[in-house]
C-alpha cells in the first residue's frame, strides 16, 4: 500500500493482483514523507523502494530491520509486521480504503488519485491457492488436492473491500489484471511517472499449473468461488 503526498496518489493493495509488482515499480518513485508499506522479505527491493512512515512504534520498527537483516526467515516476518503494524495504529499492506480514508485528511483523500487493481476471481483463488501451499502445505497434515480445494473455497483473495464502501466505488479506477501493464502506463502517465520498460514480475513463481482457472477449477469450487466473490463479479463484469 502506498500513500504519495508528493504524487497526489493512494494506491491500495488487493489480493492476488500483482501488487507487489506495482509497489516495486511505484515506491522508487515516492518521496521521502510518503508511506510506503513494507513488502514481503521474499521479494527483492528496488533501489530507492525502502518501505518507510508505515510506523512510529519503536517496537515494529525494530522487528523490520532485524527481518530485513535475516532476511532468510522468509515472508513469515512480513506477516508478523503487519500484525504489529495493525495492533499499534500503523499502516500494513492491504488495508481497505475504508481504513486507509479514515486515516488520511479528507481533502487529500479527495483530490488524490486512487486506485487498485482486480483480477478474475477464479485466477485469484487459484493464485491463492498455490501461494498458500508454498507456505503451509508441508505443515498442514493435508495432501494438495485437499489443501487446495480448502484454500479456493476459503482464502482471503475476495477484493471488492480494497475498492468499494458500502457497496459504492470508492476509489478513481480499478486496473484489470488482465490489461495490467497498459492501464498501468495510462496511470503513470497521468500522474507524471516514468515507469520501467518492462513490469518486473514479482512472486509469481508459486503457482505451477499455468492452465486457465477455468480448466483448474470444478464445478462445485467455481459455484464456491462465485458466492464468495459475487459483488465482485458484477462490479467488474467477470463472467462466471
């Protein structure tokens, strides 16, 4: 998550959307009183990309440099951080835009320009799905068919919260997935942001089967997926 005083800019990270690909590519771009919410310690951090003001806890900040400094301990710190950040009043990685408005004065929550992005919900929970694996399949007791089809009905990969306020819109744009990199470029450009040539891609090595969703997915997950993700499916227009 991103808050740019100096852009006029609040990007809010949703699930399972490549957003830590944008931060990667946006927080170089920040300035220095600008919030800039820590990304996974599994990621690489582009230069200038530091997360940074996501607290004034001596305590959480402590946590985060010894995390950064023993990096090897894996994403798992990325979590308890955010945690901490939720427990003392910082600002963590995906906060909703009802946390984040409530947190930012209402004239520059107004004239910033504010966006996130969203992906077809059968992507999503599949992308989840994996992603959930590869951190606690081998402690889960559960073989991957079992784990899976558990982590497609119930993981937090849902977004419409990222994006709306009591049903309504509540941020300028919402980029597609799909279309990532060229509506990305179109928010750069109206922000005044030079972007990279090429998106790098960041944590996009968990998931294995490369098929479409579609093919992934039975019937009874996609119905599951479809209740969990409804308001979703309208607001974007998704076909089922």
């Amino acid at each position: 998550m991103i808050v740019s005083f100096q852009r006029d800019f609040v990007f809010v990270k949703s699930k399972k959307t490549a957003g830590s690909t944008v931060e990667h590519v946006l927080a170089p771009l920040c300035g220095p009183d600008d919030i800039v919410t820590p990304a996974g310690l599994d990621e690489p951090v582009a230069p200038g990309g530091q997360a940074r003001n996501f607290t004034a806890d001596p305590a959480v900040l402590a946590a985060y440099e010894a995390a950064l400094a023993n990096a090897q301990r894996g994403l798992r710190d990325h979590l308890e951080i955010d945690a901490l950040c939720r427990e003392t009043g910082g600002w963590f990685t995906h906060m909703t835009a009802a946390q984040i408005r409530s947190r930012l004065d209402p004239d520059f929550w107004s004239r910033a320009f504010k966006f996130t992005i969203e992906r077809h919900p059968y992507e999503k929970a599949v992308s989840q799905a994996y992603f959930s694996w590869s951190l606690r399949g081998a402690q889960s007791g559960l073989g991957f068919d079992a784990f899976f089809d558990r982590a497609v009905r119930l993981g937090p990969y849902f977004n419409s919260r990222f994006y709306l306020i009591d049903g309504r819109p509540a941020l300028d744009r919402v980029l597609r997935y799909e279309r990532l990199e060229e509506e990305l470029r179109e928010v750069a450009s109206r922000l005044g942001l030079a972007l990279p040539p090429a998106l790098p891609r960041i944590k996009g090595g968990y998931r294995t089967d490369r098929r479409p969703a579609r093919e992934i997915l039975t019937g009874e997950q996609k119905s599951a997926i479809y209740e969990r993700c409804r308001e979703e499916f309208d607001f974007m227009g998704y076909e089922p």
